[in-house]
C-alpha cells in the first residue's frame, strides 16, 4: 500500500489486503464538496444534492474498473476519485433535468431540485453542474496524457463525445414506436441503452481507461454496462409500479404518462384485453398498476432484469479474481434485489 500525492491510500486489488472500493466512495464525496466550490452561486442547490446522495453505483464502476489491471500504468488514485466524482456530477445533473422534464416533485424521498428552488434554477444549475463536471474530467486528462491517449482509438468504447445519448433517451422515451410489443422491446433497450446505460458505459470506459485496461477489456466492459443498464432499467419500473417507502418518489410516475416500461410491455404481449385499457387514457394509473400486478408481468420482467445480470456479471469473467472484479459482479447482482 502506498500514498499518492493527496495522501490516499491505493492498494494493488491482487492483495488480499486491499482497500474495498466502497470505502474509496467516502473520498468521492469529498471531492464533489470539493470541486462544486463553497462560493458558488449555486452551491445551495448542491449542498440539497449532497445532503441526499444516492447509491454512488456509477462512481464505485469508475473506481472499480480502475483497479481491474493491477498491474498495468494507472493514474493516481486521487485522479479517479475526482473522475469518480465527476460523472457523478454528471448523473445528478441528468437526474435535475429528468425531473424538470417528467415533473417530478420527489427525489430520494425528498424535494426535487425544480420543487425546491423552481424549474428555471434547476435548469441553470443542471447546466452548470454538467459543465463543472466536464472541467474536471478534463483536468484529470491533462495530468495524466499518456494513460488516457487511447481515448477516441478504442472501437466500440462509450467516452464524454457521445454524452448527448442521455438527452437522445429522454427524447425518444416520449416518442414510442408503433403499437406492437417486437417493436416496443427494441425501442425499450434503445432507451435504456441511452438514459442508463449512456453513463454506465462513460464510467467503465473512464475508469477501465484510468487502470491501464487493454482494448479487449474495455469492450467487455462495455457489454457488462449494457447488461446492466438494462437489468438496472427494467428494476426501476418495477419498482415505480410496486411502490412502497424505498421508491423515494411518487409511484406509478410513468403509467400516468403512459410510458411503455418492460413490465408493461410484458404485461400487453400476454393479455389481449391489455392494449385495450392500456389505450384508454380514462383507466387511471391505479387501475394499471392493479392489473399489472396480477397479471405476472412484474415476474416476467424480474426474471428478464435477472438474466440481464448473469450476463453483465459473465463479461467480466475476463479480469482476474480481484475485490475490484467482484464489486463489479456484486452490484450487478444488488440489482434484482432492490
């Protein structure tokens, strides 16, 4: 174990001794408090972010990924920590926008930022966190020129010039297909490949890219973030119908907007009284989220989400047994136990 220059502690994951990526989470809300500066205009918004922070899932990727090559050149640990934070910035900036967009008024069981302090607020300080975020992954480049020179040479790895994927699902989420279930299926992973996995995908391809990676890792890397995102999707609109107190918002948001998640979709490929109630905008949200409920759909989707898990988890068969490996396979299996 060693020191970087910061006075974090970065131990190789082949030792048995090695700090779990968990504990280095602390570090990335550190560095948020840190980057997001004390004086800013917005820093009351952000001190409401901070104040309820979420499962930091896309930052552990970041961290774990980085320790995936241990032996490979790799950038200092306080450097994938700021990378960490960064796309966690990242992730609460898209979280602002979505709740503008969907008209949310909860977030983690608390006032969204637009209820809190006004949709036009929300949006400059969505903005402006995004932008602060991309200052800072672009410092960590800088430092650090050799290990990240592959970005934009790796075929089929997901960098920061294809971020506009998050805005393209949000969009494209409100525009569905026509009315057949095949074609609701490939319009579903489009979104969740976008909105989800958009990011999931960033910060395996930072993270693996920081810890040295080969090429050929970096792309399983990428399958396992697909897999993920879709396991990881397909879980929230479970639970957006199930409800309950660890929903942290208001339930049924979607069935409401009539928005065809895979429980739906499910439930309209085996039910053929389905599209008929579904199509009828006087069937409150209530009476959806019943007939959903027994219908079976919500175990067909679990199953689904469930192999989608076994899958990511296969991609990273790959890397060497490592803490770091297994934080990867362990959030992918916390998945279908939310």
């Amino acid at each position: 174990m060693v020191a970087d220059a910061m006075g974090l502690q970065w131990t190789s994951p082949a030792k048995s001794d090695c700090v779990v990526v968990s504990t280095q989470l602390r570090d990335v809300d550190a560095a948020m408090n840190r980057i997001l500066e004390p004086h800013s205009t917005f820093r009351s918004i952000y001190d409401h972010v901070l104040s309820i922070p979420g499962k930091r899932v896309r930052a552990g990727m970041v961290l774990a990924c980085a320790q995936l090559a241990p032996d490979a050149h790799a950038v200092p640990l306080h450097d994938a920590v700021d990378i960490a934070a960064a796309i966690e910035m990242l992730h609460e900036s898209s979280l602002m926008h979505d709740d503008i967009c969907d008209g949310s008024v909860l977030r983690r069981d608390n006032a969204s930022i637009a209820a809190a302090f006004g949709v036009r607020l929300a949006a400059y300080a969505g903005f402006h966190l995004a932008g602060t975020a991309l200052r800072e992954v672009a410092r960590v480049l800088d430092a650090n020129p050799s290990v990240f020179a592959r970005i934009g040479h790796v075929v089929g790895v997901t960098y920061l010039d294809e971020l506009s994927e998050l805005s393209y699902g949000q969009l494209i989420e409100t525009l569905p297909p026509d009315l057949d279930v095949g074609a609701l299926r490939r319009h579903y992973r489009a979104v969740a490949g976008a909105k989800t996995g958009t990011l999931f995908r960033v910060a395996c391809a930072y993270g693996g890219t920081a810890g040295g990676v080969d090429d050929d890792g970096l792309r399983s890397l990428m399958n396992y973030a697909d897999h993920l995102a879709l396991a990881f999707q397909i879980m929230d609109d479970v639970r957006d119908i199930e409800g309950g107190p660890s929903l942290g918002k208001d339930a049924c948001g979607d069935l409401e907007r009539r928005v065809p998640t895979w429980p739906v979709i499910e439930w309209l490929g085996t039910d053929a009284q389905a599209w008929t109630m579904w199509l009828d905008e006087s069937v409150s949200s209530r009476d959806l989220q019943a007939a959903l409920t027994h219908s079976g759909a919500m175990s067909s989707a679990r199953e689904f989400a469930d192999s989608a898990t076994r899958q990511a988890c296969a991609a990273t068969e790959c890397f060497v047994d490592s803490p770091a490996r297994e934080h990867l396979r362990t959030l992918a299996r916390r998945v279908v136990l939310r």
